[in-house]
C-alpha cells in the first residue's frame, strides 16, 4: 500500500476558477492543431453538461463518438 494513489474530490465551481487563472497566465499560440483541441473540447464539454433531457446513456454515447473520431 505503499504506492498507493489518492482521490480528491474539489468543488466543480473550484476547478473552473483554477482553470481560469491559468489561462490568465498562459496564452496558446492559436494554431490549427490547438483550435481543433479547443473546439473538440468545447464540444465534448456541451455534451456532458447539456440538459435537454438526454439520458446520461446517451451522453456517453456522444462523448465517445467525439473521442472516436479524435484517435481515428
């Protein structure tokens, strides 16, 4: 048990604000490899944060059809 690893769990809310503070800190060089990132990661974020009565299933469904297309 010595190497044992630890979960955390943070306030969604706290995440958010870390995340914004480090992009204060560190700006992207806009690229088309980071503008794909960026728009595949807004995409994969509106699917689990939707609420437009889509079962949890079916999120999952979604979001791994964007991770699919990432890795194919």
């Amino acid at each position: 048990m010595e190497h044992a690893k630890k979960m955390v769990l943070i306030d969604p809310k706290e995440l958010e604000h870390q995340r914004q503070q480090d992009q204060q800190f560190v700006k992207p060089i806009p690229g088309p490899r980071v503008e794909s990132i960026s728009a595949l990661d807004r995409e994969m974020q509106d699917i689990l944060h939707s609420r437009e009565g889509v079962s949890d299933y079916d999120k999952l469904q979604r979001y791994r059809e964007v991770l699919h297309d990432i890795y194919t």
